[in-house]
C-alpha cells in the first residue's frame, strides 16, 4: 500500500476512535494528546508521508487491539511492527522540551 493511502487508513482508524489527526507546522515530530477534552494525534507538516505514518501509527498501537477491529492487512501490519518497537525499547521515552515563552505563559 502506497505512504498516502495508509497515512488516510490511519487517519481513518483514528477517527473512528474519537481522535482527530492534524498535521500542523512546528518544531516538534508528533504523538497523540489530550487538550481540553479533544482528542489529538499531531504530526509535523515538513516530515514524509511515510515519517508521518509511523508517528500515527506509533500512536495508535497503544490504543487498538490486534483482534478487536477490522483493519487492512498494512495497517495491521504497521501497528504490530510500531507495537513491537515499543515493546521492545522500552526505555526509549519522549522528553517534552519547553521554551521559555510556554513558561511566560
């Protein structure tokens, strides 16, 4: 499956459980979050399509079963492969950076 047709399966897995997928500009790769009640997975704009996969994906296997939705062979195929990352670096973790202008805030 071509980069912009799993990037849309994803998007549309995603939405299908509550979250809304943006790519927005920024210095930051992206992950899912909560703000103000919204769900959100962020990606950065500049990246790849395929980059951008793998962020929602990475997202997304944290909040799907393997069995419990129907999925297409590749999307099933990235989550387990994002799943397997995670599970086996399980020390690797985001460290949130802020600036000083969000401590002004």
């Amino acid at each position: 499956m071509k980069a912009d047709k799993l990037f849309e399966e994803l998007t549309s897995l995603a939405k299908s459980l509550g979250y809304s997928v943006r790519r927005e500009t920024g210095t930051f790769r992206g992950g899912g979050c909560v703000v103000h009640d919204q769900r959100l997975i962020i990606v950065n704009r500049s990246m790849p399509i395929e980059a951008a996969c793998v962020i929602v994906a990475r997202a997304l296997c944290r909040m799907v079963g393997t069995d419990d939705t129907f999925m297409k062979p590749a999307v099933r195929d990235i989550l387990q492969r994002e799943r397997d990352y995670i599970q086996a670096h399980p020390d690797v973790e985001i460290n949130v950076q802020r600036s000083e202008a969000a401590d002004a805030a």
